[in-house]
C-alpha cells in the first residue's frame, strides 16, 4: 500500500501532523485563556 501510493500516504502524514499541531495550539490557547479567566 505505502509503496503503491505514496503520495496518499504524505497526504495523510501532512494531514494528521497539521491536526495534531492544530490541537495541541488550541488547547494550549484555550487553557491560557481560562486561567486568565479564574486567575
């Protein structure tokens, strides 16, 4: 399968490190913001 298509594979490599960053920035930016909000 990788071998086959390998593009498809970057695709969703690229795609699912975009998410996780993506995630781990909202989330770091929504607990920032909640302890300004009760601090």
């Amino acid at each position: 399968m990788a071998r086959r298509h390998p593009m498809t594979w970057t695709a969703v490599h690229l795609a699912l490190a975009s998410a996780a960053t993506w995630l781990l920035l909202e989330t770091e930016a929504l607990t920032g913001a909640l302890l300004v909000a009760f601090h």
